[in-house]
C-alpha cells in the first residue's frame, strides 16, 4: 500500500514557473546592483574613500551590501537620478534651441519677406493676400 506523494515542485510546469521565477529575481538583483555601482560614481556629495568603501561592501558582501545601501541611501538615489535626467533634458533643449535657433522667424519678419516677394513678381496679389491672412490667424 505504498503509493507515490507527488509534490508541486515535481510537475514539470511549476518546476517551470519556479526557474523563471529565480532567473527573474536574478536579473533584478543585477540591474539594482548596477545601478548602485552607478549611483556611488555619480553621487558628488561622497568623498573618494566613501565611494570606495560602499564598492567593497558591495562586492564583498554582494546581498547585504545592496540591502544596506538601498535602505541607507535609497531615496537620495531616486533624487540624484532625477536631478540626471533633468540637466540632460536642459542640456537636450539648450542644443536644440540653439541648432533651431535660425529657423523660428516672427510674423513680422515673414510678412516682410511675403511683401518683398510680391514687390519682385514673385507671387501675385491674390497669393500675397492668401499667405498674409493665414501668416495673422496663426500668431493668434
């Protein structure tokens, strides 16, 4: 009267399951400790030796060094990646206003070109009209 006790872990699905589950908590904890690889080279307000020795607690005691970290400096690591962000979005906007800077005319200076254009023959009177009323409706 010996019969066989399967458990959960022995159907091939949950064994699955379970595998995927460790390989994903894996990946996290490698793009967390990435991350708090960068975070230390990025935070200014630590001294060379902090930067190292928050490297060595890392490396040596890989777990319990990102546990402390993440608890002792984790929410002014969420500001310092928000205070990247920002600079770079300035930096960002600054080359594109100064690439584009050319490019952006006023209505004024485009309703002297469209009066120059119909001077020179270049575009009639009708064309001249359509072109100055569409110029005023759009600095509306």
């Amino acid at each position: 009267m010996s019969t066989a006790t399967y458990l959960a872990y022995d159907f091939p699905l949950l064994s699955t399951f379970w595998a995927m589950l460790w390989f994903f908590l894996w990946i996290l904890w490698f793009i967390l400790l990435f991350r708090i690889v960068v975070d230390v080279f990025r935070d200014d307000g630590l001294s060379g030796w902090a930067k190292a020795g928050w490297l060595v607690f890392v490396i040596v005691l890989p777990f319990l060094g990102v546990l402390v970290y993440v608890i002792a400096r984790g929410k002014n690591m969420g500001r310092r990646e928000i205070a990247q962000a920002r600079a770079q979005q300035e930096a960002f906007d600054s080359y594109v206003r100064e690439t584009a800077g050319g490019a952006t005319a006023s209505s004024a200076d485009e309703l002297t070109k469209l009066s120059a254009l119909k001077e020179s023959g270049d575009i009639t009177e009708d064309e001249f009209r359509r072109a100055k009323d569409l110029i005023l409706t759009e600095t509306r």
